[in-house]
C-alpha cells in the first residue's frame, strides 16, 4: 500500500511538473506579460502545420550563368549559385526579424522557404524577388566637383558619412566571379 501512495505522489508531480512546463503555451498575452519572463519565454515554437503560414519553392535560374561556361564545371557552378542563393535569402529574411523563417536546400536547383506566422506570401515574395544591384563608386576628392555631382553616403559607424561621385565607376553586373582571399 505505501508503495502505490508512493508511486502516485511521484507521478502526480511528474504530470503537475509537464503541466506547469506547458502552461506559457497556452495564456493569453495579457497573462503572459503579468508573470516573470524567464517563465513566459518558455514555450515551444509551432511549426508550419500547427500554426499555419507559407511555404515557398524557389527555383534557381542557371541558365544564363552556365549558357557559355565550361560543361565539366557545369555542376559546380550551380551548386555555388544555389548556395550563394540560399545565403542570400536567408540574410534578407533574417534582416526582416522573421522569427525562425525554415529556408533549406530541395534537390538540386531549388530552395524551399516556410514561415511560421506569415499569413501573406505576396510580401515574401517581392522581399525575396528583388534584384540587389551593386555598384562601386570613386571616393570624391578636390576634382570630382568639377567631373558632376558628389553623394554623401551612411558609413559603417553612427555619424560617419563618406562623400562619393555619383558617376558609377563599375557596376556589379560587370563581375562574373569574386572570392574572399587573404594575402
């Protein structure tokens, strides 16, 4: 008799321990913001079928990148736009704040995009559709008033402005292929 007592008192304090572990998940925002946050950030984030949202396949367009290349290196040089692809979608959704955005690799050319929460696709897709364009432009010295107009651009630090011509002295679309490396 004292070991089926026993035996109770532990498994009630097991199942009142899951229960109390599981509570955040399911208060209102109202309560949530009542109890310590220590507690309250203890919930389990709901995937896409729990919690609705979107799921987006994209396509990697190759085909101009291998129309004049090499055919051996062919799979290669799909595999590095497929990753600098993913690189650059992630970065542009986590700039976003997007709270934990699901962005993985599917076959060979395509990467696949789920987003818990996200009730309207279209927003993605023109966040994810847009074309960055890189351009480089001379620093602006003394002579450079003269040659046209000089823009004044955010630098890197609060405060910090660097003046360059406006005149594009090379544009991305120019580049075919840059590596970091050490000298």
């Amino acid at each position: 008799m004292k070991t089926l007592f026993s035996r109770a008192i532990v498994y009630g304090l097991i199942i009142l321990f899951g229960l109390l572990c599981a509570l955040p998940n399911v208060l209102p925002d109202s309560v949530s913001k009542k109890i310590p946050d220590w507690y309250a950030q203890n919930q389990l984030t709901l995937g896409l079928d729990l919690r609705g949202g979107s799921h987006l396949l994209l396509e990697v367009d190759t085909s101009e990148l291998t129309a004049n290349k090499n055919p051996a290196l062919h799979e290669q040089i799909v595999r590095d736009a497929v990753e600098q692809s993913l690189e650059v979608v992630r970065r542009r959704l986590d700039e976003t704040g997007m709270v934990e955005p699901m962005i993985t690799r599917q076959g060979s050319d395509s990467i696949l995009v789920q987003l818990p929460g996200v009730s309207d696709p279209q927003h993605i897709r023109e966040l994810l559709g847009t074309t960055a364009r890189m351009t480089f432009h001379w620093a602006a010295n003394d002579k450079s008033a003269l040659l046209g107009k000089i823009i004044s651009v955010q630098g890197d630090t609060p405060g910090a402005r660097y003046q360059l011509e406006e005149r594009i002295a090379l544009e991305g679309k120019h580049i075919s292929d840059a590596r970091l490396a050490f000298n």
